[in-house]
C-alpha cells in the first residue's frame, strides 16, 4: 500500500519505478526529476518513517568515495559525520571502518571537522549486497500508517481549528477520511464552505482522493428553534448532524469521527458527548478528546490548516445558538423534546440536500482519473 501511495503521490514528476528492498522504498528518478518536488511529496506520505535523496552506485570503494567526495562538495559545513551501514557481510570493511576511510578523504580533500554526534552535514553510506547508495542525511517523514489500510471513516468538518486536525490524526492512523460539512444555508453566506473547500483539498495532499459532503442545514436548525427548549437546542443539532453524517456514510465508511475535545465548548461535556453519541450506533470517534486547545492549534499550525481555519466565516455551529445551552442533557430530556420534531423527515430533508463533491491529488493523477472533478 505504501508503494502505491508512493506511485500516486509522486505522479507527473518523473519517477520511473518504486521497488521494495530491505528496510526501504527506492523511487528511481528520471535525470531530470525535479528532486525537491519529489521529496515533498514524499514528505506528506503517512507510513514514511524518513527519506533521503542519494544515488546507487556499485559496490566499489572508489566509486563510493568520489561520490560522498561530490556530497561534501555540494555543501557549505564546519563539522560533518559519515555514516555507514553494511548488510553486505562480505564486503571487506566493517561499518565503522569504511566511515573512518571515507573521513579521512573528506577531511584531507574538502576540510572540515569529524562530528558524530550533531553534525552539520550528515553523509550516509548503505551496502546492499549488489548496491551501494550514498546519500545526503536523513529527513523526516510524517510516520504513521499508510492511509486506507485502517479502512474508512466520515469526518464531521467545521471549518474551525479542530476538526480537521481530527481528520488528519485519522489520515496518519491509516484511515482514508470522507467529509461531511454543515452549513447554515439558506440563511449564511458561502464563506464556511469556501473554507471547508481549501481545508479538504490541502488535506487532501496527505490522502490523495477525499470526498465532501455539503448539508444545508439552516432550515432543519430553524425547525428545532421553531419547537424545542432554547437550552437543548445545540445538542439536538448534533445528534441530528450525527445522523445525517451516519446516512451519508453508509456506502462504505463504518465510523465517525468529530474534532471535540472534552470540556472545551457547552456541547462537549462528559454528560453532553453521551447523550449526543447515544443517538448513532455507529462507532464515534474523538482523536483530540484529550488535547487542549494549544496543543490544537499547534497541531494546525504544523500541518497547514491554522491560517485557512481561523479565518472568519458563518457556519451553522453560531446560527440559532442558544445565550445559556445546557452542558448536561439527559438522554431522557433531549428525547422528549425531539418527540416534538419530525425526526425522520429532517433527517431526510438533510441526506437529500447533502451534495458531495470530490477531491484528488496531485493534479497530475486527477487527469487520470476521469469522471472526478480535482481542487487543490
């Protein structure tokens, strides 16, 4: 699966195979492969635990040492470290005594000083049994698992902060994430879904195909306003929201997943979760349910979601809101009241309304897939 998440992420930039060797994935470029563009995508492909640009080379010593002689060149530094591994018990020298080899012939040729420990340009030497690699240090990659081998799951997306760092949490676990936003159309402007728009296909980066599901949900807010206790009012509109996403969800993702973080807003107590939850049996899951809100936002700024997420919109979650919410519902209460609701027909009126929208990544493999529409 990582091969292939390799080969679709690195489409349209000149990599000509991707070949499974021990404890490695090798991309084989093409000459003129623009290598900085390769290694970002590279980057943002969960299960990379890290990367490096070198080049294969027979097992011979003095093609080796020209090689990491070129490295050095390339490169301004003061200290520098060779490091070597050697699955090739036959080759003649042992791990540390190749290091201290080509070290010398850095040293005496280029200059520098010997840093094992922090140095400024890290040189790494690899001996396969019929290939050698040299290259210029290890960077890392983002970890995690290979998205889709945890399967698929439906992401309730705001447009705010947490969300979509859930969605990428989940991204990073191995799940291929569908999206689900509420609007409050008719009532609000188009500016939280614009926002949800750039949010997924930036995420979209690290998963290389996502779906959106857009609900209009202002009527079905104003129908709950129209009938329910102003207190109980946000919690009936997340469990109408959990059904809608659940009905939407039903083609293929199994679990829903939600940005809340426990005790951070009125709807997310430990009484409120319960009750909202209790209306799906449908695994609900909450990746930042112990984060607080710097760690949040920390998290935003690293994967690139902070700036789009703060950015001021309206969105349903601050239409129709309550001054006073109740931050402990009961099952019972919130039940009754939606006995004064068609819940049924709402929850039908929401999955009719729904339109889905699909997002592909790079946009050299949306043009091979036809019939899907590319943003990002």
């Amino acid at each position: 699966r990582l091969i292939s998440n390799l080969r679709d992420a690195t489409t349209g930039l000149g990599v000509r195979a991707a070949q499974s060797l021990p404890g490695r994935i090798v991309l084989r470029l093409a000459d003129d492969a623009p290598i900085a563009a390769v290694c970002e995508r590279v980057a943002s492909t969960f299960g990379v635990a890290n990367y490096s640009a070198g080049v294969e080379l027979p097992v011979d010593l003095d093609v080796i040492r020209d090689a990491v002689l070129a490295c050095a060149r390339a490169e301004t530094f003061t200290t520098f470290g060779i490091r070597t591994r050697r699955t090739d018990k036959s080759f003649p020298m042992t791990s540390p005594q190749l290091s201290a080899v080509l070290g010398a012939v850095v040293v005496e040729q280029v200059g520098g000083r010997v840093d094992l420990e922090h140095p400024d340009l890290a040189i790494n030497v690899e001996i396969l049994p019929k290939t050698a690699y040299v290259s210029g240090g290890k960077l890392p990659g983002p970890g995690g698992l290979p998205v889709t081998i945890s399967g698929r799951v439906t992401c309730l997306m705001s447009g705010g902060i947490d969300s979509p760092v859930a969605a990428y949490r989940m991204m990073q676990r191995g799940c291929r994430v569908d999206f689900v936003h509420f609007s409050g159309a008719p009532y609000t402007s188009r500016a939280s879904v614009d926002k949800v728009h750039e949010l997924v296909a930036h995420l979209t980066r690290y998963q290389l195909r996502s779906e959106l599901w857009v609900v209009p949900f202002g009527e079905i807010q104003g129908e709950i306003v129209a009938r329910v206790p102003r207190s109980h009012r946000v919690v009936l509109y997340r469990r109408m929201m959990l059904r809608i996403a659940e009905a939407l969800g039903q083609g293929g993702a199994r679990v829903l997943v939600t940005g809340e973080s426990l005790g951070q807003v009125s709807s997310q107590t430990l009484e409120n979760i319960q009750t909202i939850a209790a209306v799906t049996s449908t695994l609900v899951l909450r990746p930042l349910v112990g984060m607080d809100k710097l760690e949040i936002i920390r998290q935003a700024e690293r994967i690139g979601t902070f700036a789009t997420s703060i950015l001021p919109d309206q969105d349903c979650c601050s239409l129709f809101t309550p001054p006073h919410p109740t931050t402990r519902a009961t099952l019972a209460e919130v039940e009754a009241a939606e006995r004064l609701l068609d819940v049924p027909a709402l929850m039908a009126q929401g999955v009719a309304g729904a339109v889905r929208e699909r997002f592909v990544f790079p946009p050299a493999l949306a043009r091979l897939q036809t019939g899907l529409t590319a943003r990002g």
